[in-house]
C-alpha cells in the first residue's frame, strides 16, 4: 500500500498491523468507531533513530513538518487535585500550557507531565506517544488547525514507526476537545 501522506518503504492499514502498535493503541485501533474507518488509519514502518520530529522530516522528507503533529502529556493542577490530559499541535507549534490548556482544565498551574509519568499512565514509549489509545478519562486537547489537515503523521505509542490519521479523526477521539489557538507560533 502507499501512504497518503510521504514516502515510507512499509506502509499497511493500522487494523492489519496491530502487532506493531503497543497494546493500549492495538486495543483503540481493534475497537475504532466514529465516521472515520479504522482502515483508513495506517502505519508506517520507520526507524527509531529518526523518531523525533526535526531528524524525522530531514530524513523521511520536509514537507511532511507542515504534516505532522505532537500529542504531548500534561498536568493541571488546582487544590492538590492533578488531572492529566493529552495536547494534540502541529510539530510547528508549541503548547499553550499557560493560557489555553490551564483555562480548559480549570487549573491554577499546568505544566508538562514528567517523563516517567508520561509514559507510565499512557503505557507507551516516550516520543511515540499518541491521542489513540489513551487512558479513558483524559482529555484530550486537539488544535483546530490539526482536525483540518487531511491526514496528519503522528507517533504510533513506540519510537518505531508512526501512524497516518485523517484529521477530522482526532475530533472524535473519546474526550477530545477541539480548541483554537491550542498550538502557538
């Protein structure tokens, strides 16, 4: 198969490649439901070493930078209450932890989750997090700009590989809010 969106060596619909998916994304992808098909979903095969954004469009092409998208874990916090939640931004934009992911979660004080935290709750590998698969209470914050884009690259819960979602898909993401202004210059 071809991906939408790049050019990778392996590409197959995310249903028929569940093996290569971390149990909590194999388990949201075999359960899919919304108006996107699940196979319409699809995996790519790339190499860890290239996982992180910058590196990963040098090697796997440029114009997948305006394509791609980072879900990023945080915590708000009010009262000695903490809540975690996903931030779903174009790679070129940054997280607007202070102003619009605080005043969503009614928080005093939000900051991006630790590490360890991150990847303990989700159960997936730092710097392949993704919005599919989360754990069921969390919010899940998605830039508009991100739901507009006809497909969008994300991580696929492991540093190998990605997943290709169309972006109207991230809407309809269990707790998802989509929110203007999410991601900032």
């Amino acid at each position: 198969m071809r991906a939408p969106i790049g050019h990778f060596d392996h590409a197959a619909p995310a249903p028929d490649s569940l093996d290569d998916l971390t149990a909590p994304v194999a388990e949201a992808v075999r359960n899919w439901s919304g108006s996107v098909p699940a196979d319409q979903i699809v995996y790519v095969d790339t190499d860890p070493q290239w996982a992180d954004t910058a590196v990963f469009v040098q090697h796997y092409g440029q114009e997948l930078l305006d394509q791609s998208a980072n879900c990023v874990v945080v915590a708000g916090k009010r009262g000695g209450e903490s809540t975690l939640a996903a931030c779903v931004v174009l790679s070129t934009t940054r997280v607007d932890v202070n102003g619009a992911v605080r005043r969503q979660l009614g928080a005093r004080k939000a900051s991006f989750a630790p590490m360890d935290t991150a990847t303990g709750e989700t159960g997936m590998e730092y710097g392949g997090i993704t919005p599919i698969g989360l754990p069921g209470g969390w919010p899940v914050l998605v830039d508009s700009a991100v739901v507009d884009l006809p497909y969008v690259l994300v991580g696929s819960g492991r540093r190998r590989g990605k997943l290709l979602v169309p972006g109207k898909a991230f809407a309809e993401l269990p707790n998802a809010v989509v929110l203007e202004g999410l991601g900032v210059a």
